[in-house]
C-alpha cells in the first residue's frame, strides 16, 4: 500500500494543489495488477487532504480491500464553482481530479468502479457532484452531510453569526443566495432534473446527537418521496470523528468492492 501525495497545477482553480492518495498496489505484487476500483473521499470545513487519513482508518481498510482513495482539498468551499473567483470546484472534483488521477495511478475507467463519498461539507459536495457528474462516479456516500441550502438563502450578516454562516461569506462561495435553489449546487433540484435511472446508489448515515440529523432526514424522505433508493442509517454519535471513523467502514460495506484480504503490512506480518 503507498500513501502519495501529489502536487499539481490545476486549471479548474488555477493553482497548485494537493491531494493525499491511497494506492494499494504493492500487495500482490507478483500478480498481474488489475485496475483499481477507486473512492473520492471529500473532508469537511476547517478540513483539508490530510483529515480523512488522521482522523479514521480509511488507510487500513483501502489496503484491505484494494480500493484507491483519492482525497483533495475543497477549502471551505463547498465543492461548487464559482465564476467570480474563478474557482471551478465542483469541475475540480467532477472532472479534472479524476482525469488526472486516472491518469497517473492504475484506476478503473468505469462507472460502477468509480464512487464519491465525504463528511458534512464534503458530504454536500458528495452528494451534489455525484449527481451532477453521474455518467462518472456510480456511488454517492454522504456522512453528516451539510444539506443546508435552505439555512443559507436566509443567511444575515451580523456579529453574533459564525462566520460559515453570514450571508457575505456564503455569496463569496455559492454567488447569488436568491438563485441557489433550483441551480446545480441544490441538492434536491438536482434530483428532480435526473432521469431516475441515471441516479447512482446512495447511502447517508448520521449520528443521533447530530446538529444536522434533521436535514439528513428530511433528504433521506424527499429520496423515498421521489422513488429513490437510499441506504440510510443513523447510530449513536454526533458531528465527530468518531462517527465519521466507525460509519466510513459501513460505507465501505456497503460498496461493491473486494473482499477483506489483509495481505502483508507493519500491521499483519502472518
């Protein structure tokens, strides 16, 4: 199994970027290599590429079962494009970080090979580019996710108000508030726009005690209102690590990947 990290210009943001990868291809060496089923896994504000690796065992059970997991930055901004600043994250996620990566490591090209997932804000962005980029990814995962749009189109400014919720922080990132829903970055317009046999699988999980339980719920309802199969699952925990570390293995179950196989590591020497 090799942890990279890879720096490279982006055009999408105009940059140069960082993403963490997991790349097992040193288990079975002396096998002829396969392409690799691979895992977009997006981390949520305050967060960067390293969170997922520090925060849960993601790089255990991708080396267990020879899964890829890419893991950019998304910078506290959603994962959506915005043309005012130029900053084009949702055809980052959607389009130039799976050309490059596909490019560089030995990934499968194919839907059903390709799948997103992330936590609270990278859940939003999970689940709106999984969506929006559905010929590409045939997985959307979303943990605790920020299904928040109908918060910020109210959003105020004001010195009491945390600064991920003003209303000038939010039109810097999503532009127009006015025109959010019904766009590409609301989740449920999205939906209602896909032909249902285009929507990838889908699975939402959070914890109890999590500020966000009603907004997961109230999607998980507009899926079934709508014909959509969704895995859902709640459990104890709130919007935390220890949720997000427990509840990834459960997205990993629940993905059409290979069987547990250990292989040899500094943690299975047998």
């Amino acid at each position: 199994m090799a942890l990279v990290q890879v720096d490279f210009l982006s055009e999408k943001l105009m940059r140069t970027v960082t993403i963490n990868a997991i790349i097992p291809v040193d288990k079975n060496s002396n096998q002829p290599q396969k392409k690799l089923k691979t895992l977009y896994l997006l981390h949520g504000i305050f967060g960067n590429y390293t969170d997922w690796v520090s925060g849960t065992r993601i790089q255990r059970w991708a080396q267990d079962h020879d899964l890829a997991v890419i893991m950019p930055s998304g910078e506290n901004k959603f994962y959506v494009d915005n043309e005012n600043s130029h900053e084009y994250y949702s055809q980052f996620i959607g389009e130039e970080l799976v050309q490059i990566t596909r490019a560089m490591f030995p990934l499968s090209h194919k839907r059903e090979d390709t799948f997103i997932a992330g936590l609270s804000m990278g859940g939003y962005g999970a689940i709106i580019n999984g969506l929006k980029y559905h010929q590409t990814f045939g997985y959307i995962a979303g943990l605790s996710s920020a299904l928040l749009i109908d918060t910020f189109v109210n959003a105020k400014d004001g010195d009491d108000v945390p600064y991920m919720y003003k209303r000038s922080y939010l039109t810097s990132v999503f532009g127009n508030l006015d025109e959010l829903k019904g766009s590409d970055k609301d989740y449920k317009a999205l939906i209602e726009k896909l032909d249902k046999k285009d929507i990838p699988a889908m699975y939402m999980a959070c914890g109890v005690d999590d500020p966000l339980i009603k907004e997961n719920r109230d999607y998980r309802d507009f899926l079934k209102a709508h014909d959509i199969s969704v895995t859902y699952e709640e459990g104890k925990g709130a919007h935390e690590w220890d949720f997000w570390d427990r509840y990834i293995e459960h997205v990993l179950a629940w993905l059409p990947i290979n069987e547990k196989n250990e292989g040899l590591s500094s943690g299975h020497i047998a």
